[in-house]
C-alpha cells in the first residue's frame, strides 16, 4: 500500500514539473509576451514563421526562440540582452538573413523607424551530414537557372535563403525548389506550370507567407510592376 501511495506521490511530482516546464515554455513564447508585435503566418510540424513588427522605442520581454532564420525585411537598429546577460547592439541595412542557434533574449528598437523582421523558426533538428549546397541539380537549381533573378541571401547546412526579384513579364524556366517557406514581400500576380503540367494563377497581397512540400514549376510574373518573394529552402 506505501508502495502504492509512493507511486502516486512520484506520478503527481512528474506531473507537476511537466506542467510548470510547459508553463514556464508557453511565458517565453514571443507571440504570447508580445502578440502585437509578433503574428503567426505558418505554424505546422516543419516550422513557425513570424511576421514582427516593432514600433521605435519598443521592448519585447524576454522570450525564447528555437534555431531561427531572421530576414530583415527593412533597415533597423536593435539592442538584444540575451538570457545569459550579454548585450548586443546591431544594425541593419534591410535584405540581410542569417541564421542563429535557439536564444534566449529581450529585443529593443533602438532606431528612428519599425523594425519588421520575418523569423522561420525550425521545429526538426539538424541532419547529421547535410550538403551545404541545395540538393536540386544544378540543371533544376533556380539559381543556375535565372541567375538574374535569384540572390543568395544564405547558405549553410540548415537553409537556403532566396532573394527573388521578377520583371513584369519575366518567364523562369523549369526548376526545382526542396521544401521551403515561401513569403511574399510586395503585392504580385503569377503564373506557376508544375511538374506535373498543372498551371495556377494566383494573386498575393504581400506579406503572406505558405510552406511549400518539394516541387518543380516554371514561373511567369503577370504583374504589371517587378515582384520579390522570399524563398527559405529547408535541407
């Protein structure tokens, strides 16, 4: 019978500690410390992409992040105190990417204008032996394809990042893109013929976001005016 009652009293602390862990996860979640500044576009078991807006003179508390891709959408200038105190003053010029391992801070805005970042946050580990390079052969490789129109922004083992910028009229051949988030950085309209001969035509507002399994297409902008999407390709 003690054994019995030694059980429970173990059951009721285990429950008891994953409850506060939870508790303790769900307070450093940046969207529930900050939920004006920080809107969920894509949240599924492969990634979260936040859209994060930050007015001049802001602080966002403390919160955590898992491995993170932060695009800087426009220019900013930040200080981040992270959790183990130290401090960090940057600044940014607008288009620049980088990846950062799971952290721990608060975020300032210590600049004239709103900060807007967009964060792909990865939710799978790390492959034990990644290429550094896309898997897509360099016949199918976007950038092999359209160099004029595809920027590298990053590249390492984790992600690929693509700065796409589309004339009015611009057709990019056949190519092939791993699974990736794919965010819309201006108002478009574009033709899209996949592999498998279907042909979509869509209109995006700018400022969506959408994660994309593996796919070939050929893409044509119909836009009266240049597009620029942002393409992370997850490896």
């Amino acid at each position: 019978m003690n054994s019995l009652k030694n059980i429970v009293k173990i059951g009721g602390s285990i429950f008891s500690v994953l409850m506060l862990t939870a508790r303790l996860s769900s307070a450093q979640d940046p969207v529930e410390v900050a939920p004006d500044n920080y809107k969920t576009l894509v949240d599924n078991e492969h990634v979260r992409v936040l859209d994060v807006h930050i007015a001049p003179g802001i602080t966002v508390a403390m919160h955590a992040h898992p491995d993170t891709v932060v695009y800087h959408v426009g220019p900013s200038k930040e200080k981040h105190t992270f959790g183990d105190g130290t401090v960090a003053e940057r600044e940014f010029k607008g288009g620049e990417a980088e990846l950062i391992p799971a952290f721990t801070h608060s975020a300032e805005n210590t600049g004239s204008s709103e900060i807007h970042v967009l964060l792909v946050e990865l939710k799978e580990a790390a492959k034990a032996a990644a290429p550094a390079a896309t898997n897509a052969p360099a016949a199918k490789d976007p950038v092999a394809v359209a160099p004029a129109s595809y920027t590298v922004a990053l590249d390492n083992d984790r992600v690929r990042v693509l700065d796409v910028k589309l004339a009015s009229g611009v057709v990019v051949p056949m190519h092939a893109h791993p699974a990736c988030v794919v965010y819309h950085l201006t108002p478009s309209s574009e033709r899209h013929t996949f592999g498998d001969g279907r042909v979509e035509v869509r209109d995006f507002k700018g400022g969506e976001a959408a994660y994309m399994p593996a796919f070939s297409h050929m893409a044509e902008n119909v836009s009266e005016t240049g597009i620029e999407v942002l393409v992370v390709e997850l490896k």
